[in-house]
C-alpha cells in the first residue's frame, strides 16, 4: 500500500473488499450476497480486484460491472502475485471511512455491514484508536465439489476459529473490518507474504497499542475444504511463515517451529480422541487426515529449506 496517499472519507461508509484468482464459480454468489445487504446500498461501494486469473474470472467480472445499475461497484486488477498485493492494490481506490474485506469464496449475512459498523462505532470501541473486528465463520457443503467427512470434521473443530484468534489479538481477511485510517496508518498489508498476511498486520496493530474484538453476529459463510484443499492451505500457511519469520532466521527458531508444529497436532489428536460428537470411526479418519497435514507441513518446510519458493496465496 502506498503510505503517501492521501485518503478523504467523506463519500461513502464502507469499502468492500475483494481479492479473486481464479474463481469464476463462486464469486457471483458472493457478489450477490453482497448486494442484499440491510446496509442502504448508497452506504458502500464493492471493489473486486482479481490478481490475475486465468479461468475467464476477470473478463465475467466486467461483464457483471458493465451491467450493475446499483453503482458503487468497481472491478480492478492486480497482476502482482498474492491476495495481499490485491488487497493493497483495492484500497487504493477506497473511498470509504471503514473497510471490509472478505474473500471471494464467501457468503456474508444480511446485516454483516450494518452489525459491524454498529460495532464498531458503539460507545464501548467508539472511543478506542486502532480496533479490528473479527466476525464469526462458519462452514457450508460446496454443491460443485466432493467434500470428505473428515474434511468437514476438520473445518468445524479447528478453522476460522475467530474467538480465538481475537483473543490471541489476530484477524483472518475472510471477515475482517477495520477503519481506513487505520490501514493507512500501519501501511496495508504486507504483501511479500503469501499467506497469513491478515494475522501479521492484526498482530502489528495489536502490538501498536490496537485491540481485535470478536462479533458473533457478524457472520461470514464459507465453503467446507476438502482434504486436497486443505493440504493445499496447509503449503501456503508453511510458505506464508517462512516468508515472514523463518527464511533469514538461524537454526534454533527453525526447530522451535519445528516443535510447535509436533504440539499442534498433538493437541488436536486429543482433541479429536476425547471429542463426543464425533463417532469412533470419523475419530479415526480425522487423525489420519491431521497426521496428512503435519507430514505435509514437515515436508513443504524442508523444501522450502532447499529455496523452493513459497506457494501464492
């Protein structure tokens, strides 16, 4: 993001925020969902940046804008590899006080804008500088796709925990809000990364003196991984940390990663052991599919070792 812009808030409430690659099938939906919103439409505009799809996403998205008669709908590009260049490269054409940012795969609720603001401007945060507000996730069944049991397993007892991850001060970009002038003030995302982007700029803003603060009626859907999907995320995650912390780092912090990484999965083998609704056997296909991730963490982390370049996210 360039830190010499100099941003007006005067025109519209919020900007929505969208990075899409490669994902022709659901962004529509997505788009849609957006256009239902309880918000008045005339209170927030929707920029789409696609970072260079291949698939035909981008010529569909100009098709979309050259028929949008609700205005307040922008489709960009960014051909800079990775969601955060994308990102970044969006909010240079904001205009709004606040920024909203979701991905293209995603479902929001009705009222997600309307609850965020109302959150974010109520008399408990109004008053405090640097807040993000992380909103709820959950998981739906994609329709265009075969999704394994354990996959699902998976998503429910451990992905986009963002209670969590609020109590810990972090914010994934699936449903993240913020002010604009925050973003201006910790410069956007840093875009060398490519994964984990959103909870290295909440970590930073927390760090600042900011605070993460968690909306349970905020709620963003998404589509359920499958197993190939998740191993695939599992990559970019391993990629993503070895870009921003371990890529010039010695030995020792290579290894504490290394060992953090054993007691994650053995944290969540327990958890998946001692878990009542799950039954015997899906107990047993999940651990199978956590001992996958923490093979393909372990491996991905050595070829990384080795100058392989971390995946896009």
């Amino acid at each position: 993001m360039d830190p010499s812009v100099n941003p007006t808030f005067e025109s519209l409430k919020i900007s929505v925020l969208i990075p899409v690659y490669n994902d022709i099938s659901r962004i529509e939906a997505c788009l849609e969902s957006l256009e239902k919103q309880s918000m008045p439409r005339k209170d927030f505009e929707i920029i789409v940046i696609d970072n260079g799809s291949t698939d035909g996403t981008y010529e569909r998205l100009i098709k979309i804008a050259a028929t949008n008669t609700n205005g307040g709908f922008t489709v960009t590009q960014c051909l800079t590899p990775g969601s955060y260049a994308a990102r970044n490269h969006g909010l240079t054409l904001a205009s709004g006080q606040y920024a909203a940012f979701t991905d293209s795969d995603c479902i929001v609720s009705v009222d997600w804008l309307s609850t965020l603001v109302s959150v974010i401007e109520s008399p408990s945060y109004d008053a405090l500088n640097d807040v993000i507000v992380a909103g709820k996730m959950t998981f739906f069944p994609d329709p265009n796709k075969h999704t394994e049991q354990s996959a699902i397993d998976f998503e429910n007892l451990f992905s986009m925990k963002q209670d969590q991850n609020a109590k810990n001060g972090k914010c994934i970009t699936a449903n993240f809000f913020c002010s604009m002038a925050l973003l201006h003030k910790y410069q956007g995302f840093d875009q060398k990364l490519k994964s984990g982007g959103d909870v290295e700029l909440s970590t930073r803003v927390v760090k600042g003196g900011g605070r993460v603060i968690y909306c349970e009626d905020a709620l963003v859907t998404h589509p359920s991984r499958n197993i190939a999907e998740l191993l695939v995320k599992r990559q970019r995650i391993i990629g993503g940390t070895w870009d921003a912390q371990l890529s010039t780092s010695g030995a020792g912090p290579k290894l504490n990663f290394c060992w953090r990484l054993l007691k994650m999965f053995l944290g969540r083998s327990k958890k998946v052991l001692t878990s009542r609704s799950l039954s015997l056997a899906r107990r047993f296909k999940l651990l199978y599919l956590l001992l996958q991730i923490m093979t393909i963490s372990l491996s991905e982390l050595i070829k990384l070792m080795w100058g392989k370049e971390a995946n896009r996210a």
